[in-house]
C-alpha cells in the first residue's frame, strides 16, 4: 500500500497494490499494521455501503464531538468525486476542502480523519461506496452542511442542474452557521 498525503492535513490518499490476471485482480483492502505504520488508526467499529445513482450528492456529513467518526472511503463499483472539508475551527485549513476521484478501476481509498465533514458526487451511472467508521452512527450528534455552500465553493464536477440531494440534505445550514466542535 502507498500512503499518499493530501493537501490537508490529516487526509490520506491509499493507493493499494493491485495483482491483476486473466483471472481479475486482487487487493488488501485494509492492513491494520500498515495503518499504524503510516499513522493512521487501525481501528474500525462499523461498515456502510450506498448505492446512488449518477448526479446523487451525499452530504456533507459529519458527527459532533465526542462521537465524530474518521473514515476509509472506497469505491466497489462506478465512480465518485470524494470530498472532506476540514472543520478543525483552530487548524491553517479550515474551511478548506479536499476531492478526490475514487473508483473500482483505480482502487483508491481516501482517510478522513475526525474532525472533517464528507461528501460525495456520484459520476457513473450507480456507484456502490463502503466506508469503514472508527466511531458508531451517534443519531444526536449527526451534523451536516449544505453540499453547494457558495464560501465553500466545491467543484463537484458535475452539472448543476443534475444534482440529487436528499430531502434532508436540502435542509443542511451553511458552512458559517453549522455546529462544528472541533479543534487540531
């Protein structure tokens, strides 16, 4: 596994190291001790997966402090603009945002560390994404913001007028008026 890190700190890009024959290919998905040699954490508590349909925009999500949650993001199938904005209110980034294309030809993984909100663009026509959370789903302490914020100004890389967010989504404050309690 490569450990790429990302323009903001605490973010990392894991490129896996991909064996491919006739047969398919085959790949460490995760390795505890890779993780915690690259100075990440090697624990996870809870696993998700979604499947959306091209131009679904989930989040930007994240949960309060004491229950906030770091994520490994990878992509089964299709194709996602993966995205973290740091939330860390004392940090030289905050308010910066980080994409990254993920997809099942690349096989990359993105890390995001407590203390960022996460979003994803759907751009293939469905996409299954699984996420490992090293915190479980605290329902009282679920925050979000709204996806298309104009301080924030995410390239989602996808046309506007095919954006689908969800009911609950669409409700999500702005960047400058969403709950967030996190420090570096």
């Amino acid at each position: 596994m490569e450990f790429i890190p990302a323009d903001l700190p605490g973010i990392m890009v894991i490129q896996p190291r991909v064996f491919e024959d006739e047969r398919g290919y085959f790949f460490e998905k995760f390795r505890k001790n890779a993780f915690l040699k690259a100075g990440l954490p090697g624990h996870f508590v809870q696993d998700n997966q979604s499947r959306s349909v091209r131009g679904v925009v989930r989040g930007l999500h994240y949960q309060l402090a004491p229950y906030s949650q770091a994520k490994l993001v990878h992509v089964i199938s299709g194709e996602i603009w993966d995205v973290a904005v740091d939330l860390r209110q004392d940090s030289s980034t905050f308010g910066k945002w980080f994409g990254e294309l993920l997809n099942d030809k690349n096989h990359r993984h993105m890390y995001i560390p407590r203390g960022f909100a996460h979003g994803f663009a759907v751009l293939s026509e469905t996409a299954v994404v699984e996420y490992k959370c090293d915190q479980y789903y605290h329902p009282a302490s679920e925050r979000g913001i709204f996806y298309n914020d104009p301080a924030l100004a995410i390239d989602w890389k996808l046309d506007p007028t095919e954006v689908i967010i969800s009911a609950k989504d669409k409700r999500l404050p702005l960047f400058s008026e969403a709950e967030m309690n996190f420090l570096v």
